[in-house]
C-alpha cells in the first residue's frame, strides 16, 4: 500500500520511442542504445522498457546468448546499473491460446525464452499483450472478421486453453525474479483482451501473485468501459497484488505533453495502491510502427540518426516534456484528489 507521503515515483521510457529492435546481433547497435539511455537518464529517467523483437526461431538458445551479449556490451559501456523492463508479444506462430497442445507448448517455450532475456538484461519485469497473438483477428470458415458477440464467444475457449500456459509461465518466471503483466489491449490493435477486467477476470483462480494486469492509460481511454467500472477494476486487483505495471501513454500513442488523457480519472485509483514505476510509452513512426499503428503523424526525428526537420520536434524533446508532464501530474496527487 502507497502512503501520501511517498511522492518519488519512477518513471521508465520505452524504447519504442526509437526502436522495435535492439538488434543484439548488432554489436555496434549498443552504442547507440547507450547514446539514448545516457540523453534520457539526464532528463531525469529512472529506467527503460526495452522491447525484445518476436522471432521465427523455435530453438531460442542462441537469441538468449545474444541477449546476454548485448548487457555485457551495455556493461562495458557503463549502464551496467541501468534499470529496465522488457516489452513482449506473442504471436500468430507462438499462441497460447491454440486448440494444438504443440502450439502451445512451443508459445510456452517461446514466452519461457522471453523470460530468460529480461533475466539476462538484468530486468525483474516482462509486460505485454501474452494471451491472444497481438495485432492477429480470428475469421470465419468463410473468411469474415468475427466481431462482437460470436468474438466474445471465440475468446472463451481462447481464454481457458492459455490458463495453464501463462500460470506455467508464471512460475518460471518467479524462478528467474521476473514479474509478468498481462497487457489488455484495445480493440483498434487486437481482439482480445481489450479491457483491465478482461484480464482480472483470467486471472482467477492463479496462483502466487507473479503474475498481473499491465494497465495503459491509451488502451483504457480507447476501449474502457467507463472511469467508475475502471476503479472498480483498479480496487479489485490492488488487494491480490495482480497491478504489475502502469504504462501512461496517449491515446495517439505520440506526445504526452498536450495529450487528452484524462490524468486525474486515470492516476487516482492507481496512485494509493501502486507503487512500482511509471513507464512512459510514445510510439515513434519509425518502421516498425507505420503501417500497424497506421501513423499520419510526422516522426519525431531522432538525433543522430535523421537530419533536422523544421516545425517538427526531435524524440529528446518529446520525452523531456513527457517526464515533465508526468512528474507534475504525479505531484498533484492527494488523498483528497479521491472525491
């Protein structure tokens, strides 16, 4: 339980700012992350979510070497000390959620890796959208979109084939000291879970409290039920300690500075039962992301790597304000701010 007078928060940065790949084949590539955590360390940042890339492999061990090669090239670097959480999705190819037991044994060994890779990068949290396959619709026998009430009939068997598997994930991931947050997602990016109850409701009958819901301010203004099931959603879990991480990101997924998330509506339930860091998501138009998150805004170009573009801000400014904004809407918390 959070008291009134613990007013220090932490606050992470996503990398999704920069990248959807660290690129641990790379060796020079960490010179670059280094370049980025050391500009935004001095901003006031007090970690960083790094997103781990999904692959095709199903033999993981050398993508894990890879990642333990990459923190030893950040430790030479300096950052050895650098706090970070990692950003995971399943996928099509990796699905707990499959009618196949292979599939989903090999989701679990796929997410298992995932594991190992925030273990090895020296992280105590993995979060993201780990049930269905982020960003993939299920279709009819004749190739319709399914939607709406045949949807929530879908996601049931779904729901219940993946119990086993994340609640196996789970305490594998205890083993390594890693926490696992089960991002819902909101209908514009999948189709299933898009609400935090969603997942609370998954979440019954787990055992420990390894493993939670990572709640995103984006996600519950564009697919919430409404700010009063949200509280109720917030106190139900609190209690259980199943609120892994909080993610305070746009709706547009851009700037945080001038934004219309409802900071008030989405902190106060949060701020009296959390206490874990605050990571701050701006989804840059760099590759990865056009084309999914079918971005019309101009990329904030990063120093660098892009040249100046006039009128338009670089990544640095646009997380200098987002910290800045966040920090400030932080401080006005009270108990009185709860009505």
């Amino acid at each position: 339980m959070v008291t009134a007078t613990q007013t220090r928060r932490e606050v992470f940065f996503s990398f999704f700012m920069f990248t959807a790949d660290l690129q641990p084949d790379n060796p020079s590539y960490a010179e670059v992350i280094a370049q980025h955590i050391r500009e935004l360390s001095s901003y006031g940042y007090d970690g960083f979510d790094l997103p781990i890339a999904p692959t095709p492999a199903t033999d993981h061990h050398a993508e894990i070497q890879s990642y333990v090669d990459l923190k030893h090239r950040l430790d030479d670097l300096g950052l050895g000390e650098v706090r970070i959480s990692t950003n995971v999705a399943t996928t099509r190819r990796f699905d707990p959620t499959s009618p196949y037991r292979e599939q989903r044994e090999s989701a679990l060994a796929y997410l298992r890796s995932r594991i190992d890779i925030t273990a090895a990068l020296g992280g105590s949290l993995m979060a993201g959208p780990v049930i269905f396959p982020y960003n993939v619709y299920p279709v009819a026998d004749d190739g319709q979109p399914i939607w709406s009430d045949a949807l929530q009939d879908w996601v049931r068997p779904g729901y219940q084939r993946a119990h086993g598997i994340i609640e196996q994930l789970g305490e594998y991931a205890g083993e390594r000291g890693v926490a696992v947050g089960i991002e819902p997602v909101d209908h514009w990016e999948q189709a299933a879970p898009n609400l935090v109850g969603d997942v609370a409701d998954f979440l019954d009958g787990f055992r420990g409290a390894n493993v939670g819901v990572c709640i995103d301010s984006s996600h519950v203004v564009l697919g919430s039920e409404g700010p009063e099931t949200f509280r109720r959603q917030v106190a139900r879990l609190a209690p259980e300690g199943r609120i892994s991480s909080i993610h305070v990101s746009a709706p547009d997924r851009g700037r945080l500075a001038d934004s219309w998330i409802p900071w008030r509506t989405f902190l106060d339930p949060i701020l009296p039962v959390y206490d874990g860091p605050f990571l701050i998501e701006v989804f840059n138009a760099v590759p990865a992301f056009v084309n999914s998150f079918r971005l019309t805004r101009r990329k904030f170009w990063i120093p660098g790597e892009d040249a100046p573009v006039p009128g338009v801000p670089d990544a640095y400014t646009v997380a200098a304000e987002a910290i800045t904004k966040v920090r400030d809407e932080l401080s006005q918390f009270t108990p009185a701010s709860l009505g």
